[in-house]
C-alpha cells in the first residue's frame, strides 16, 4: 500500500532525471533545466508525504 502512494513522485523523480540526461546530451539547457525543475519537484512531494507520515504516527 505505501509503495503505491509512493510511485507518483518517485516517476518524477525518473522522468525529471531522464529529461536532464538527453538535455545534457543534445545541449539543450530548457530541457535540462525542466528536468532539473522536476526531478526537485518529485522529490519535495516525496518528502511532504514523510513529513505527513511522522506527524500521524
């Protein structure tokens, strides 16, 4: 059950990771700065849903 809640942010951790990679590639900044944007995106909505999960317990 708590993987599942979990995914979400964990896919935009990957999606965010993998558009800063090819934007690297092909020196695109826009894109490596989108990916930046949503690999910390993904991670902040992971880390509200721990903050959410210590403060029930």
């Amino acid at each position: 059950m708590f993987a599942k809640r979990k995914t979400p942010s964990k896919a935009e951790q990957v999606m965010g990771a993998v558009k800063e990679t090819v934007g690297r590639a092909v020196g695109n900044e826009r894109l490596t700065a989108e990916g930046r944007a949503e690999r910390a995106k993904g991670g902040l909505r992971e880390a509200g849903k721990k903050a959410r999960g210590a403060h029930k317990r």
